[in-house]
C-alpha cells in the first residue's frame, strides 16, 4: 500500500529536502508560518538502504536472461561502455569498477576499452562533467567521447514502427556493447533505463525525433510517467536496441540521497522491464489534492526541471494557487537539441506540449539562475517569477495566503509519479 503524506505538526521547524547531486550532495531546511497546514509527500521507497557492496557483486554474479560479462567479453577486440549524461542521477562512478573487474578477468586490455556518453538531444560535456559521473581514474586510464547526434553515426534500418535508426558509429565498431543508467519515471518512455541508453542515447537526431516526436504525437494515449504496458516508444527503443546489438545493460534505482538502492544487470529488456517493476514501486507516490500551495523540488534531474512541475499541477484546488519548483541546479537547465529555444523564435525540432491548466495562478522558480532560456520549458505558463531563494519564495506567499494555507511538499518531483494517474 503506498503511504499518504504525512502533515508536519506546528512544533516542527521546518522540511529538510536534498538538493545539488553533482556539487556535494546536501540538504536544505525549508521553513514556514506554524499556523500553515503542510503536508510531506515523499515517494513509497523514501526510506530505502543503499545497495551493499555484496548486492552489487550478486547482481552481476547472476545477471538477468544473459551471461555475466567476464563470459560475454571472451574473445571481443573492441569494447564500449555507454552511461548516460550528467541530467540523469545514476553513480556511475560506483558501477564501473565491478564492470572493469569483469573485463579484466575476461583477458579485454585497457586499449581495448573506450566509454561514450548516451547525450541523445543533450548538450556536449565537459572533462568535469565525466569526472563527476564516471570518477578521476576512468578518465586517466581511457578514451571518454561525446556522442554527436549530427554527425558520425551509421544507418540500420528502419525499426517496425517506421523510426529511421542511425546510432553512433564508434558504438557499431565495438563487438561488444555494454550500457550503464537508471530507471527513473520518463514522461514519454514510462521509465528511462534499457535501450534508451541506446535510443535516444547514441542515435542521430532523426531517429530521435521520430521516436520522440512522430511516434508520440501519433500515439500519446500510450505514453507517460511511469507508463509502460502498451507504450509505443519504448517498444520502439526496445527493438533499435536490438538492431544495435546492444549486449548487456546496467540500471540503476536510487534513493532521496542519490543512492544505489536496486540494481538490474542483463539483457536490455529483460532486466528493463523487472527493474521497472521494483522503481515503479520505489517511486509511487499518492497525490495531495486541494493544495492551495505545492512545492515540488528537483533534485535527481535538476538540470530538467520542468519535469518536476507536472505532478505540481494535479494536487493544486481546483479554483487555482500557487506551484513552486526549487530547481537549484547552479549550471541552469540542460541544452536540448529536440526541445530546446535557440533564438526568438521556435528553433528546436519538436514544440513543448500544453502542461499548464488555469489552476496555476502563480509558477514560482527557486532558481540561483534566472535561465531565460531555459524557462522555454514552462512557455505555457501564464505568470512566471524567478526567486533566487526560498526566503523570497516564502515572503511571495506569506504576502498573498496570510497565516492561513493548505501546503504540499515534494521532495523529488523529477523521479516521483503518481499511479492512480496512469
């Protein structure tokens, strides 16, 4: 049974969230009035613990419908380690050791081993960026490049559901495909994870976009947070994952901390679909409804964190309030190629759907950037107002709601969802 929120009583001094995943990792105190009603909506597996180091090995030890990958690498010449980008929580820090041990026992040399980074439609990273997913000691030991999705890519048919695939063509030189990510709820593909390192995470732009836009416009009963029976898309990744020859994926799940506390190894599908099982309980969350105030961090995807608003909007009263996101993400919002803004007018390939009803009065950023760009995300908005603290956001609503107000708290909207919504 998934737990309701639980209302913070006058005494308490305030809601501790997390916040900066990839600059320290820490918390905050959010503070309000004591005559306030606040409720603390925390995900079902808030208070789950971390993964021990023998889970790790148990994990790898008995991967999902496949061989281990000391068994799979024998007798390969090329090997490639994709992990996904710096906008997704996934440690991958944590993972590669086992992985590399596993090579090692399997006769594959370090020349033989090189890391690309599944960007998909994101923006190119920085020696900084891989350092902090992937660890000092992978950087000096290989080769870790950027995925183009404009360029360099080689053409492998077309997909059953009509998607063009063209994937990344260091990958297809590579006799041995081996990926690393996390299952976390996705608005399109129901959970992230699986072959989405491959599509969208080494395809050119027009499979992309085709997956992402075409596949989705013509299907959209099909798709949403946590959503994957019947989901056209993720059918659709799931096979140009195959064309691709995708040998073994890694997920992970991960806490409030951004903590390994699940992990799938094996076939891309296989493990996909029995770690989405376990995340789809971890992150299910019962909505608050009639909230005059919602607050909805984002901290595992705050780079992206117009993902975070969408549950923001289902627990508002119906006449209307206030939707707060805290997207305290010093490097502002993600670059997306699909997406994203580039100029006044509208310059990415695909438009941003409606997600705003009448309900939100007021779209409140806590933000220590005000990301003009970036709020291309929330264009459909009617008042947007950038706060570069919560002190700011807090003296916004005192002024309007007074010593009386009904609030919700999220401490992670950009992996939380709601089932009884699907």
């Amino acid at each position: 049974m998934v737990k309701m929120g639980r209302e913070i009583g006058k005494g308490d001094k305030g809601i501790r969230i997390p916040e900066l995943l990839w600059y320290g990792n820490t918390e905050t105190t959010l503070h309000f009035p004591s005559s306030w009603s606040v409720s603390f909506c925390p995900m079902q597996g808030e208070k789950k613990k971390r993964l021990t180091p023998v889970g790790f090995k148990k994990a790898f030890r008995q991967p999902i419908g496949t061989k281990p990958i000391k068994d799979l690498a024998k007798g390969k010449r090329e090997v490639v380690i994709l992990f996904d980008d710096i906008t997704r929580p996934t440690p991958v820090y944590e993972i590669v050791p086992f992985v590399l041990e596993e090579l090692e026992e399997a006769g594959i040399s370090d020349r033989q081993i090189r890391f690309v980074v599944a960007l998909g439609a994101h923006g190119a990273h920085t020696a900084n960026d891989f350092r902090k997913k992937l660890g000092e000691d992978v950087l000096d030991r290989f080769p870790v490049y950027n995925h183009n999705s404009f360029d360099y890519c080689s053409y492998l048919g077309k997909t059953n559901y009509g998607t063009p695939v063209s994937i990344n063509k260091e990958v297809m030189a590579c006799d041995l495909k081996i990926g690393i990510g996390g299952l976390v709820p996705h608005p399109l593909s129901g959970f992230g994870g699986g072959g989405k390192i491959i599509l969208p995470g080494v395809a050119h732009i027009d499979s992309i976009t085709y997956n992402h836009g075409t596949l989705v416009q013509n299907h959209p009963e099909c798709v949403g947070l946590g959503k994957i029976k019947g989901n056209i898309p993720r059918l659709d990744i799931e096979e140009a994952a195959r064309m691709a020859g995708l040998d073994l994926k890694i997920d992970a799940v991960t806490n409030l901390r951004g903590e390994i506390i699940g992990l799938f190894v094996g076939d891309p599908i296989l493990e996909h679909h029995e770690g989405s099982l376990f995340a789809s309980k971890v992150y299910a969350t019962v909505p608050a409804r009639g909230m005059e105030v919602v607050v909805v961090n984002a901290y595992s995807k705050a780079s992206e964190c117009a993902i975070a608003s969408f549950m923001g909007v289902a627990s508002l009263r119906e006449e209307g309030g206030d939707l707060l996101v805290i997207a305290n993400e010093p490097g502002g919002q993600a670059l997306h190629y699909l997406f994203g803004k580039f100029g006044n007018g509208n310059s990415g390939k695909i438009n941003i759907p409606e997600q705003f009803s009448k309900k939100v009065q007021r779209l409140i950023i806590v933000s220590p950037v005000v990301d003009h760009v970036g709020a291309h995300f929330f264009k459909t908005a009617s008042s947007m107002i950038w706060v570069k603290n919560w002190e700011e956001a807090l003296a916004l609503l005192t002024i309007k709601w007074g010593k009386k107000a009904k609030v919700a708290v999220y401490p992670d909207g950009t992996v939380q969802y709601f089932p009884s919504l699907i």
